[in-house]
C-alpha cells in the first residue's frame, strides 16, 4: 500500500491489485498505517469513499472523520468526483471514443445486462493500440458493480486478464488490466478541488 496523500480529514492510497478494498484488505492496512504513524490509542476512524474490485489497481479514497465522509458521498451521488482509469483490452474499438450506456443487474458475484438493472454510463478514449489491443482511457460517470469490466466486454473488448467476463489473454501482473489512475473532487473542509494522478 502506498500512501498518496494524508490530512486530518482524508487519506488516498495506491491499491494493489489481489486485496479487497474493505475489511479484512487495505482498510485494515491504512488503519493499521494510522494507527503507528500517528501513535494513535482506540480505534482509527477510517471508511471507503468508492471501492476498487478485488483485482483492479489503483486509487482509493478514505475519509477520516464522519463529517468528511458524509460530505464526499454526498458528492460521489451528484457525480462530482471524478474518476478515471486506465484499461489494456482485446481488439481495437470501431470508435476512437464513445459513450456507452447501459444498465446493470449485481448478481452473484458478477454484473449482467438487465432492462430492470441500474443505469451505468462511462466514457472511453482510444490512447494507444497495438498487436490487437487498445490501451482506453475510462471517465467513469456512475458507479455501478463491476462496471467498466462488463460495458467493455460487452462491447466485444474485454480486459486483459479478466476471464469473469470473456478475456481469452492472461495479463502478466497481478490482478487485471485495470488500473484507477486520476481522481478530482472537492476537498469535504476547506472545498479546495483536489486533483490526484499515478
């Protein structure tokens, strides 16, 4: 777990992929972290804004009060943070950038198309391509279970290494070829907008 940013009211790290974000993975992990650096007796304070699956990499925001917390969440439901990520899947898409909308149903352990299933929405750009694959760009503008995975697959361009939904092509790290790279939103205390990059 590396330590991107700390303040009194937030804390941001880089996630691995192959641990979960919440407990037991890397909220106990940032706890921990606190907990030694701060010397801090008790309890730690310390819960997800957003979460990353288990196999993807990349940023995670952790509010240290419940004053910061409820503030971000208010702003994760207007859609004000914003998220994006970047994805290594098979084949070139037709479009070099295009919105997909579709709506999703969180089944066991899996998400799956259904006209009855909450409305997902991202927005991809093509980056690079080579040897049969692309390299997007995803803005992220909902939430959704398993999101990003099922709308590229959908689309007939699943991630590398994400065999759940249809990858035929190992990926050579841990995890999947997915990775939340960039993060902007509005500090909860001092309403500074804040914008994190890996």
């Amino acid at each position: 777990m590396e330590v991107i940013y700390i303040d009194n009211h937030i804390l941001i790290v880089n996630k691995p992929a192959g641990i979960s974000t919440q407990t037991p993975g890397l909220e106990d992990m940032a706890k921990k972290w606190i907990k030694e650096k701060f010397k801090k007796p008790g309890k730690v304070f310390l819960e997800p804004v957003h979460r990353l699956d288990k196999v993807v990499r990349g940023l995670v925001l952790f509010a240290r009060t419940s004053k910061a917390l409820s503030r971000l969440q208010a702003e994760m439901r207007i859609q004000g943070i914003e998220k994006r990520y970047r994805a290594q899947v098979e084949g070139i898409p037709n479009k070099e950038e295009a919105l997909l909308e579709h709506y999703l149903e969180h089944g066991d352990f899996k998400a799956y198309l259904s006209p009855k299933g909450k409305k997902a929405v991202l927005h991809y750009k093509l980056l690079k391509k080579e040897k049969g694959q692309a390299i997007l760009e995803i803005d992220l503008k909902t939430g959704r279970y398993h999101q990003i995975r099922i709308q590229l697959a959908t689309i007939g361009h699943p991630i590398i290494g994400d065999d759940k939904y249809g990858s035929h092509t190992a990926f050579l790290g841990a995890g999947i070829a997915l990775e939340h790279v960039r993060m902007s939103f509005t500090h909860p205390i001092t309403k500074e907008r804040l914008v994190f990059t890996i």
